[in-house]
C-alpha cells in the first residue's frame, strides 16, 4: 500500500533530532523498491533506479527520509523522499527542495503585473481581480511546476497549489475571501507554512 503524503503532512514527519546517514545498500534498497511502485503514479519519466540515485538519507527521530533524485538530467533539488519508519514506509512525497528559497513570480494579468513580487505587492493586488472582468486568476511561481494559483468568482477565491507536477496539484476545500486569499498567497511567497494551515486541502486525482 502506497500513501501520497501532502506538504503538511511531510513537515510534520520531520522530527528533531535529525543525522545524516550513509547512502548504501542497506539505507536505501527498500525506499527504492518502493519508490520503482510509485513512480509512474507521480508522472516520472521511467528509468531504473539504484543506489547513484539517492543523494541523501535522513534519520529524524525514529524515522528514516530517503532522497531519490527525480529526474536524471537537471533540476536536482527535485526528489522523491520516501519516508519509513520501524514498521516499513509510511509514505511519499514528491518536492522541489529550491522552491523554497527561489524568488517568487507573480503574474496577475488583470493589473498588468509579472514580477518578481512582494507580500505587500500581493495584499495590494489580489483583491483587486475582478471577478466579472477580464483573466481573473493569479499565479504565483516558485519554480517549474510549483506554484499557487487563484482564479475569483462571484462566489470567491478558488485556491490551488501545486508540487512539481500535475501528480500533486492540490485544490483549498470551498472558496476563499479576498483577504483570506492575499494572505495566503503572502505567506506562500514568504517562505513560510502558513499557507498550508489557512485551508483544507485535497489532492486532485485527475487532470
């Protein structure tokens, strides 16, 4: 059995203290099969995977995150981190560690705006989408495939985010207001979790 794990998820697994481990055999072979189940339920391209792929592995407290490289060529701070305890794998999640620190790019068409942004360029902008006039959404990009997205209706904000790719797109339970979506989006810019606890999120199984 196999579990997805959301960001919210995988940042409450990651318990102090925290140890480097060896990467060998012995780390790293069951996190391995495991992740040749999952990997093309994440939208990966095939490939075999062996031990050369694994740049890292993490003991945090009593559990072990085994990071896989996610792609063969380029963008290398993108994993697969498989995450087991004394029981066997608890789940997995497919991220991109860079996106953490990269300079996020808001493009909201309706002002005229694709930037480098700020969380007080946010505030100021999102409530000024009109839902009744022209591309009403907002995107705001930390990276390729990892983003938030808004599009307002006259019933709110939808709100979505994504991690990488569309095998962990996420949509915000009901709609946002204005404020309730400016201010995640600030805090999604700032590199900061409390996004994350602003709305109840699901996964989008297909698109």
């Amino acid at each position: 059995m196999t579990k997805h794990l959301n960001k919210r998820q995988y940042l409450s697994l990651m318990q102090d203290p925290t140890e480097a481990l060896d990467v060998n055999e012995s780390t790293t072979s069951g996190a391995l099969a495991y992740a040749a189940g999952v990997w093309s339920s994440l939208r990966l391209e095939p490939r075999e995977l062996g031990v050369d792929d694994v740049t890292a592995v993490f003991q945090h407290a009593h559990r072990t995150f085994v990071h896989v490289r996610a792609f063969e060529e380029g963008f290398q701070n993108t994993f697969v981190v498989i995450i087991s305890d004394a029981d066997g794998v608890e789940g997995h999640i497919l991220i991109d560690l860079q996106a953490e620190y990269a300079d996020p790019i808001l493009d909201c068409p309706s002002q005229d705006y694709h930037r480098i942004t700020t969380a007080s360029d946010i505030r100021k902008l999102i409530p000024q989408i009109d839902a009744r006039g022209a591309n009403p959404f907002a995107v705001l990009e930390l990276g390729r495939g990892t983003y938030m997205q808004v599009y307002r209706t006259l019933d709110g904000f939808e709100v979505e985010h994504q991690m990488v790719n569309l095998s962990s797109h996420y949509k915000a339970l009901g709609f946002a207001t204005a404020q309730e979506t400016a201010e995640a989006m600030a805090s999604y810019a700032s590199g900061d979790h409390g996004w994350l606890e602003a709305f109840m999120w699901e996964r989008v199984e297909e698109l």
